[in-house]
C-alpha cells in the first residue's frame, strides 16, 4: 500500500467514527513562541486541549507535515527522518482510553483496514511515577483486544509521555504500538523495546495534564486523546520493507542523487545519501510553506541555511562538483513532483523555493571558498589549526566545523 491510500484510508476509517477532517497547519506554528517548527499535529490544537470549543466538534482527524530538528543527529539510519507528515485523530474532551485503543488495533489489524498481522505487534505503556499512576488502565485494554502480556511492556517518561510541545503545556502518558520489521524472522514471543527491529508505528497519548512553569503537573480540565501515526513508517512496513528509504516518498530523492552523484549507495556513503534526501525535503517544505521563510541567521531561517548548507557539504562528500549545476534545486523539483497533489503550494512557490536555494548554494560556495583560503595560510603556517583558529574560521568566515574536520 502506498503512502497516499494509506493516508485516505486513515482519514476515511476516522470520519466513520465521527471525526472532522482539518487540514494540515503551516510548518510554522503561530500560536506557540516556545518552538520553531510544528512537531506534532498538537500545535494547532492546544487552544482546544485546554478547553476552547473547536468550530468543527470533538472529534477531529488529520495528516500534519512536521519537523522535528531534536532527531537530526538520527539521520542516517533505516527509520529516522527530521521532516516526516502524521497521520492523527484527536479527542477534545470527548472518547478517551478504550475508544482511542479498540481504534487503533482495528484499523491497524482488519482486513477492511490496514490488515497487519496483529501477532507482529508489541505495545508500551507508561509505568507510572510521581507525576502520574501507572497505566493500567490502558494495559488492560490491550489485553481485552487480544495483545498477550508478553508483550506489552511498561516504561518512564523518556518513553512513554507525550508533550508538551515547548516548555509548557498539554500532556500525558501514552501508549505505543510497535511492529516487528523483519519479513523473513518471527517475531519473538517477547517484545524487548531494546531491539531496534520493533519499529514504532503509532502512539496514543492521554493528554490530561498541563505541565506548568514551575514543572508540576496539573490535571487539565477535559481528558483529551492526542494519536500519532507515522505516514511513512506505517507504509514502510505495510510495503514489507525495513528501510524508510526505499519507499515512494524517498525513492526517487535518492535515484535523483545517484543520478547527480554518479555513485551508487555504499555502506560508507549511505548516511550521506539519507541525510541529502531528508534536508532537502525539509527545506523545500520551508521555503514552500505558506509562511515559508528564505534562509538567515534567525530562528527558522537560520534551520533552513543549516539544512541546506549540511545537504551540500554532504553531496561535496559524495564527491558532486557543487559548481556545475543548482543541485538542491535539482532535488527541490523532485520533492515538489512527489508531493504535488497533496500540497499544491510547494508548486505555486516554486520560483520562490529555486531562487532561494540557488542563492544559498552561491553564499556558500563563496563561504567555502574564502574559508577554504584562510584555512590553507593557518595549516601552511604551522601544519595545524588551533581551536581558536577553528573558531575564527567559523565566526569570520562562517566555514562549518564539520568541514574543518574534513
Ligand atoms: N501524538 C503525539 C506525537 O507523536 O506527535
């Protein structure tokens, strides 16, 4: 199943139930000083978590493009991405627990639905401690729909907690549904959330707290159901494959730079190859939003330069002359081709979205060409550089660390 039906099917399966559909929100969130870019699908909603009736009722449902900067050092393996849309459905003082699971496990296990294989799937729920009792409750429920207790297992907040989005703000336990990866090993009889080849597909989060300044945790006036399903890891696994990468949503990023690289993906270059695709992606959405931004030492402009900066230093790595054509360019056209339909915008702002890449390309070449200069007479002086020499490169001459290292 590809991405797109799997994206109606979700919707289709919750407006049966009740749900209003919304549309996806800007990337740039215009309720929330305390975060750059809209992580989640809650950004849009927190007036509503916290009381304010919704035009629409209750009960919504969406798919919400996010960015999540806090995974980009994850970058590089089968499953991680910073840009990545999710699928939700959204409770505002309505259903809670039992609705929210029963929903879960039937669109993900019925054959009218997604059809996963129900004894491929290993749940985690919040284990409790001094902010909030342990979830039972939600445990329970798993149990009544057929997950063994082998395989539901019980973690902090690292793990199972959502929220808030900035510093304060809506939140609470949640549960997570995992799936085993693999097609041609069982699935162990028991889930270690340890072994990486349990992907998380999905959570289900019980806001019902309001984190306050001072850190406490203070019941919210209405229970609210915050779900968060993974677009593309879902269609990874419902395509039986384990590499998020080789799904129609990457793929033909990464055959394009192939294609501009003349190289083919290796053990050594593989990260490279992934963080290409998933920067460029992100940063066409940037550009490409309604509130897009061109890039800058600010805030979200400053997210963006850096995005697009650590995509070239990665396509010199894959050895591309950057002189020879507007490579993320390149790659913004296949990005808009692949998602077109969906967000028109990014085909109306085209001309926005090129023109800015192509000028950041220029600033950089230049960058790099005179940080290059200052670093050869530093390394010809006395075959080294000193931190402060690294420092001045990279405040004078804006030269990324990263290439110093290089
Ligand atoms: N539903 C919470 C999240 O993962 O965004």
């Amino acid at each position: 199943m590809k991405a797109k039906e799997l994206k109606k099917k979700y919707i289709k399966f919750f407006k049966e139930k009740g749900h209003a559909i919304i549309e996806s929100a800007s990337l740039i969130p215009d309720n929330d000083p305390t975060v750059l870019f809209t992580t989640a699908g809650m950004h849009p909603l927190v007036p509503f978590l916290v009381g304010q009736p919704h035009p629409l009722g209750k009960r919504i449902v969406d798919a919400q493009r996010c960015i999540r900067t806090q995974d980009i050092d994850e970058v590089g393996d089968d499953i991680h991405t910073t840009f990545f849309e999710m699928l939700g459905n959204w409770s505002l003082g309505d259903y809670f627990k039992k609705e929210a699971i029963e929903w879960s496990y039937e669109f993900l296990t019925s054959k009218k639905w997604l059809g996963l294989d129900s004894k491929r799937i290993s749940i985690t729920c919040f284990k409790g401690d001094k902010d909030a009792p342990k979830d039972n409750e939600a445990s329970e429920i798993w149990k009544s729909v057929g997950i063994p207790n082998e395989r539901i297992a019980f973690l902090g907040k690292k793990d199972n907690w959502w929220g808030p989005a900035g510093e304060t703000g809506p939140c609470g336990p949640d549960t997570e549904m995992f799936y085993w990866s693999p097609n041609n090993i069982p699935a162990p009889k028991k889930f270690n959330p340890e072994d990486k080849r349990w992907v998380e597909i999905w959570n289900d989060v019980f806001m019902q707290y309001n984190k306050t300044k001072e850190g406490k945790f203070e019941p919210l006036k209405q229970k609210n159901v915050d779900t968060g399903m993974g677009l593309e890891r879902v269609a990874m696994v419902l395509q039986g494959k384990t590499d998020l990468f080789e799904i129609e949503l990457f793929k033909p990023i990464i055959n394009k730079i192939k294609t501009i690289s003349g190289k083919d993906i290796t053990k050594a270059n593989k990260q490279s190859f992934r963080i290409i695709t998933d920067h460029t992606k992100a940063a066409t959405f940037i550009l490409g939003d309604e509130r897009g931004v061109p890039p800058s030492n600010l805030d979200q402009g400053y997210i963006l330069r850096r995005y697009i900066r650590r995509s070239l230093r990665h396509l010199r790595l894959l050895g591309v002359d950057l002189l020879s054509m507007d490579t993320t360019v390149e790659l913004a056209k296949v990005v808009i081709e692949i998602y077109k339909e969906d967000y028109p915008l990014l085909k109306q702002k085209k001309d926005f979205i090129f023109d800015e890449l192509k000028k950041e390309e220029d600033k950089f070449q230049k960058t790099l060409d005179k940080g290059l200069k200052e670093f050869r007479k530093m390394v010809d002086k006395d075959s080294q550089i000193t931190a402060k020499e690294a420092f001045l490169l990279y405040q004078s001459y804006g030269f990324p660390i990263e290439m110093i290292e290089e």
